[in-house]
C-alpha cells in the first residue's frame, strides 16, 4: 500500500493524490458497510490495481478538520485581503485569524492588490488600508504583500506552499483566483468582477477540492468568511490577542476580562497606543457574542 492525501470524492469516486500522481480510488467494501465519511485533506492508504486505479484501504488519524469548509489536517490558511477596492474588512480578518488558530492552522496574511494601492497612495483611504495592516507583522503574523498583475511577492508565496496543506481564505473579490492563477497559470481558474455599485465581489467558487500548485496543496474553500467564533470560555479569548501578554503591568482585578473593569492595563495600553485600536474594539465585540453563547449552553 502507499500513502495518499483524498483530493476530493465525486460520485462515488475519491481522487488520491499520492507519489506524485493521482488515483481514481472506489472504496474497500467495510468503508461502504460503516458509513466512512471522507473528508477533502484525509490522510488514506490505498492499494493500487490497475493503471491509476486504486482502492482504498485505510483512513488515518485526523490531525484536526474543519466544519465549515469541510476539510481535514490543513498546515496554513492563507487569509487573502485587498489593501484597496474591496477595502480591507478587519473585524473579518481579526475573526479568520481566531477560527484558524483555534484549531491549530497557521494563518498567513496575504495582501493582494498592493500595486493599486500604489497608485492610489494619495488617497487617505488607500494609505490608511496600507498602515492599518503592517502591525500585524508586530504580532508575529506572517504577512506577504503581492500583486498579481506585477508579481511582486508570488515567489514568496510560493516558497510557504512547499511540503504543505494549505486553504485559501477571505471575502470575495480580494483576487483569491487571481493568487492561484498566478502561482499556477495552468489552472486557469474563473476569476471574479468587483460590482462597481456595491463594491462587493462576487462568488466564483463553490466546492472544496485541493489541487496540487507548486510544490504542495491548495484548497480554495467556499464559506470560509462565515462569521461564527469557535465554541470558548471567556477567558479563553485573550489566547487569540497576543499583544495582550506582552502589556506590563497588571488590573485591579485578577478576574478582568478587559472590558468594562475598572483600573484594567489592556485598557490603559489601547489608549496609550500599545495595543490597535480596532483590534482592542474586535475583542470587546467577540467577548460579548463569546458571553451571549455561554448562555445559551
């Protein structure tokens, strides 16, 4: 047998991607008898027959999986924004990087559109979507800034696909098509149109299947930008705001939760310019919808 990574299944068939070709592979009979259920990224064993023909004879141990999009033993989400039209929607982000962690996905900032920003850089809003998204550097983020009509940081993209299970995430019209097409012409996908009326994109992808680009593997992931917040106690939801550990000093209360307390140093560091602003009002937001699903447990 040889080990193999599920590409996708269709119609009763399940595409195994494995030494360095892929399998058409029907399942062994007890998977069928069991109900099996085959996720995209599954780790399986099969047996080859003939030609690409292969069957496949054992599952391994999910290293951890995702519900919405539906894929498993991901290594790195590539969360793809626009630094200019659509603008950057940072509560978004700030959500993405939470949902990812949480289960043990590096997140990877890519930021597309940098040579209209360029172009635009004597507009303030242009210049505020550039400087409001370095910082994320400063909080140990990986964050590329590319450009697919010129290039620039495609190569550097490329290198954090070797050897890796990586998802592509972000809201529509940031030129998630765009990215692939350009670290794999080959697959020539179908990229979307920006609507000039309401500034939003439209969807151009509807199902999760991983495809080899470079040297490793790429879902895009339809439904990625949904906005729940993984299932965690409120103190539970410092652990995705770094910055926090790194404030001196400490609040009165040794139960704060940095919201409406009193004498509250994450407070003191937001107004003192330690902490962003916006990423210090996307916690109080998350700690108020994380309090309202504790209740409703």
């Amino acid at each position: 047998m040889i080990a193999g990574i599920l590409l996708k299944g269709y119609s009763g068939f399940y595409y195994v991607y494995a030494e360095g070709r892929v399998w058409e592979c029907s399942l062994r009979g007890r998977f069928r008898i069991q109900g099996q259920e085959f996720l995209t990224g599954d780790r399986v064993q099969i047996l080859p027959s003939n030609g690409n023909k292969a069957t496949i004879e054992k599952v391994e141990e999910r290293r951890n999986s995702l519900v919405r999009p539906t894929i498993a033993n991901v290594d790195q989400a590539f969360l793809v924004f626009a630094l200019v039209s659509p603008r950057p929607d940072l509560n978004l982000l700030d959500r993405l990087l939470i949902q990812v962690s949480e289960v043990g996905i590096k997140p990877v900032i890519i930021l597309n559109k940098v040579d209209q920003a360029e172009v635009n850089s004597e507009d303030a809003t242009a210049e505020n979507s550039i400087s409001s998204l370095d910082f994320y550097q400063n909080l140990h983020y990986d964050l590329i800034k590319v450009s697919t009509r010129t290039g620039q940081g495609i190569a550097e993209v490329r290198e954090h696909l070797k050897d890796k299970v990586t998802v592509l995430a972000g809201p529509s019209g940031v030129g998630k098509s765009s990215l692939v097409n350009a670290l794999e012409p080959g697959f020539e996908l179908k990229t979307g149109e920006i609507s000039r009326k309401l500034k939003r994109g439209r969807h151009t992808t509807r199902h999760v299947e991983l495809m080899v680009c470079g040297e490793g593997l790429l879902a895009d992931t339809p439904g990625f930008s949904s906005l729940y917040l993984p299932k965690m106690k409120r103190e539970e939801l410092t652990l995705f705001f770094p910055e926090f550990a790194d404030v001196p000093g400490k609040c009165r209360f040794t139960s704060c939760v940095h919201h409406k307390e009193p004498d509250c140093a994450i407070k003191a560091a937001v107004e003192s310019g330690q902490i962003e602003k916006s990423r210090y009002e996307h916690y109080c937001l998350f700690l108020e919808e994380v309090i309202a699903a504790e209740r409703r447990y």
